[in-house]
C-alpha cells in the first residue's frame, strides 16, 4: 500500500469517527421525514399537473364535438335547402373533427390511467410516510429515553465527565488528608525519640547539650552532698519550735557516740 493510500485510509477513518460522533439519529430521522415530505409534495403537484392535462383534453373534446354538431346542423338545413355541395362540405368538416375527437379521447383515456396511477401513488406514499413519522417519533423517544438513562448511568458510576471530577476531587482529599495524619504521628514520633526538638519546652536544644546539662546537674548534686557531709562532721542540733530534734545524728555518728556515753556513766 503506498503512502498516499494510507493516508487517505487514515483520513477516511478519522474523518468517519468525528462523523459520527457529530451525528444525532434524531436530526437524521427529522431530515429524511422532511425530504420524504417533499417528495410526496412533488407527487401531488405532478398529480394536480396530470389532472389539468386531462381537464384541457376533455374541454377540447367538448369544444370539438359542439363543433361537429353544429356541421351536422349545418349539413340537415343545406340538405333542406336542397344545397348538396354545403351539406357535404359540413359533412366533410365534421368528419375532420370527428377523428380529432378520437385522437382526444384517445389522449384523455391515457391522462386518466396516469392520473389514477399516480394517486395511487400518492396514496401508497403518503401512507409509507406517516408510518415513517410514527416510527420515527417513536425512535427519537426511545433514545431520548436511553440517553437519558446512560446519562444517569454514568453519574452514579462516576463515569462522566462532571461526577468523574468530583470522585477525583474526594479522592485527592482523602488522599491528603491521610497523607497530613501519617505526617502528624511520624513527627510525634520523631519528638518523643528525640530525634526531634520540641521548640515549645523550656530546656529546648540538642540531644548533645541536654547530656551536659544532665552532667553537670550531676556534679551540682555530688558536689553539694560532699559539702554537706563534710559540713556535718559533727551532729548539730536544730532546736525546733515545741523544743524537739527534727534532725539526728547520722547512725554511725550515734554508733561513736556510744561508747563515750557508756564511758561517762
């Protein structure tokens, strides 16, 4: 197949498709309704045209046979007359328009037959069409209906165009907002590991600072104890309010302490 063949084939189809996508069958039906309507309108006027041929041959048939009764008239009064030659000469005449009367009869038989013909014709037409109107109302109706029906079809399922971009559009917010919850937790995640800071806490910083600060809380603490043992050498009484100790020695401090009371006594 050459390349032309081919592009032409394509074209073809091509152009085929948007044809049909294009197409309404109701506008198609209305438009052969409408041209099956004037050809029954042409029908009728060759009906109408066939009819006045007819009607023009009978009123010259009519016209011709007035005329052959009055030579026969003519012809009685020159025989009376006792005037031979005028009565042949009107006998003449009047067997000249008899044979045209023939010929026109001849002529409106014809018209006759055609004339019924065609209104037979007209009657069989007219008929083919106004079964034709019935049926094609009866079709625009019935794909009205199921395209009204595949319409509906298709809005429940989601598979037009409009109700199609809604489902999306539900689809894509419950797509972002699981997608904005997976990120919530995995950032609560992150904080509670420590892997992220927590800018809202007081002691905010990283994880290397929040050790130091946990060092040297450490030392603070050891130090301070140190002091308060060394400090504490020897037990001090604290005198409270109603005249009792609120602080005893330490146990081993009391432990010392026995023998030099037991010394004493």
């Amino acid at each position: 197949m050459s390349l032309m063949k081919r592009i032409s084939l394509i074209f073809r189809s091509k152009a085929n498709k948007a044809l049909d996508r294009a197409e309404d069958p109701r506008e198609t039906l209305d438009y052969s309704y409408q041209r099956q309507l004037e050809l029954l309108s042409k029908v009728r006027r060759g009906v109408a045209d066939v009819a006045t041929s007819r009607k023009r041959v009978e009123l010259q048939v009519n016209q011709l046979e007035q005329q052959a009764a009055k030579l026969q008239a003519q012809a009685e009064k020159a025989i009376a007359a006792d005037r031979e030659d005028l009565a042949r000469e009107a006998l003449t005449r009047k067997s000249g328009l008899a044979q045209q009367i023939t010929s026109l009869k001849e002529q409106q038989a014809t018209l006759q037959g055609e004339e019924e013909k065609l209104v037979l014709a007209q009657q069989r037409l007219q008929a083919k069409v106004e079964a034709f109107r019935t049926r094609k109302e009866t079709i625009k109706a019935t794909y009205t209906a199921a395209e009204a029906q595949t319409r509906i079809g298709e809005a429940m399922s989601g598979i037009g165009e409009e109700m199609g971009d809604v489902g999306l559009a539900i689809q894509r917010a419950e797509d972002k907002t699981a997608q904005m919850q997976a990120r919530g937790q995995a950032i609560d995640e992150l904080i509670a590991s420590g892997a992220l800071d927590d800018a809202s806490s007081l002691n905010a910083g990283d994880d290397i600072s929040r050790e130091l600060d946990a060092l040297s809380s450490t030392s603070d603490v050891e130090a301070e104890l140190a002091r308060l043992k060394a400090g504490s050498a020897a037990p001090q009484a604290i005198e409270a309010g109603d005249g009792g100790d609120i602080l005893e020695p330490a146990p081993e401090q009391q432990a010392a302490q026995r023998p030099a009371e037991g010394g004493q006594a």
